[in-house]
C-alpha cells in the first residue's frame, strides 16, 4: 500500500521560516508535489519534485531525497497569508494519479 | 477565463437519494479527478479519468459512479449505496495522464445528506 506521513499542525511568527516534512512509502515513486489550500477552499499546486534536491520558487521552496523516501516544503518570510493546510501527494509507479497526505496545517501569528 | 467550475456549492438531500455533482472544465485538459475530503483530513481519491470515454477508480469508487462522454464534462453520482456520503467533494483536471503532479481544482461542492 501507500502511506505519507506528514505532521498534523505547524505554528510560526510573521517573517520566520517553517519546514513541513513528508515522509512516503509506495510502492514505487515518481515525484512529489505539494498543494496549498485555504480554509474552504480549493487546493492549488504550489511545486513538484521528481529528482533529489532543491526546488526554489520564491519564497516557497521544496525539497526531494528519494533514497530516504523524504521531501520537505520550506515556507520563507511567512506572512499571514500563508495560514492554511499543506498537503504532500506522490505520484506511485505505475499510475497516473496523486496520492495525498492528510496535510499539515499552518498557523502564523503576528 | 479558464478554469474548472463545480456547482453547486452547497447540496442537501435526503438519505436514500442519488445526487449527482457537475464538474466542468474549459482548460482542453485530457484528465480528471473527482476527491473526496473530510473534514481536518487529506483528499482521497474517488474516480479518475485520462480521456474522453474512459475512466478508472481511485481509492474509495464504492458508492459512487462517473460518465466521461465529453471532454469538458466529468459528473460525479452519489448514489444511494454510498454509507457516508456528507463531505466536501473536489474536481480536479490536469493537462493529461502524464502531468498529474499538477492538478488544477474547482471550488468544491459541499454534500450534506441527512
């Protein structure tokens, strides 16, 4: 089976930075991604990884080691705006569909 | 404006009742997803198609049926021998097969069934 491990709650301060670790275990692995959604509302795709290392778009950055079976998504310069649920999904071999995790949600406090 | 639109947002029904959830997209994307979310938890997957006329079931297909005759339409039914259908219920496109790291979603149309 498939199973994704991510922690269930994450609170920072206004300007820091905030790590959300995933880890995975499928039954073969094409890519990583992570997914942004606000309470209520829809998810929205935020980066994908399919070969170890650092992904950088803006402030948001993720990262890919397949050989620990582990990615992370690093949050920089947190602004409230960034209070929501982050979800990791993998992509199993053999399939052309995601896989969610239960998502990690992220207070930012003034 | 491209996008995906899910309608309605809000459902009631009864139970016993087959409901059935519109998903329309105008992206000329090949795929589409239908999820369900519950509340405080991730999305599972409920039914998947790649193309036109074709479709596969995702984790949780019991209880519910899909139709993919149009490329721009992928109705979700909710039907009566589904056990807890209240949810939040997601409809999602991408490109095609090979890009479904990057989904992109509808609204979501909220399901209550008492």
């Amino acid at each position: 089976g498939q199973s994704l491990e991510q922690p269930s709650e994450v609170t920072a301060v206004e300007g820091a930075i905030v790590q959300i670790n995933c880890t995975y275990q499928t039954s073969g692995f094409y890519g990583l991604s992570w997914y942004q959604q606000h309470d209520g509302g829809a998810p929205t795709f935020l980066s994908y990884n399919a070969l170890d290392g650092l992904e950088e778009t803006g402030r948001f950055s993720s990262f890919l080691s397949r050989s620990d079976s582990y990615g992370y998504l690093l949050l920089q310069e947190l602004q409230m705006k960034d209070s929501a649920s982050y979800f990791c999904a993998v992509i199993p071999g053999g399939y052309n569909k995601l896989i969610f995790g239960a998502g990690t949600r992220l207070a930012v406090h003034p | 404006d491209g996008g995906i639109t899910q309608s309605p947002k809000y459902l009631f029904r009864k139970e016993g009742q087959n409901v059935t959830l519109s998903c329309e997209q105008n992206l000329n994307h090949d795929a589409m997803y239908w999820y369900r979310q519950d509340p405080g938890q991730g999305l599972r997957l409920i039914y998947y198609s790649q193309i036109v006329n074709d479709f596969q079931k995702g984790d949780i297909a019991e209880g519910y049926s899909v139709s993919r005759e149009k490329k721009e339409s992928f109705p979700l039914t909710v039907t009566s021998a589904q056990k807890n259908p209240t949810a939040f219920y997601l409809c999602a496109s991408s490109i095609d097969s090979q890009t479904s790291y990057e989904q992109y979603f509808g609204p979501g149309t909220r399901l209550t069934v008492t």
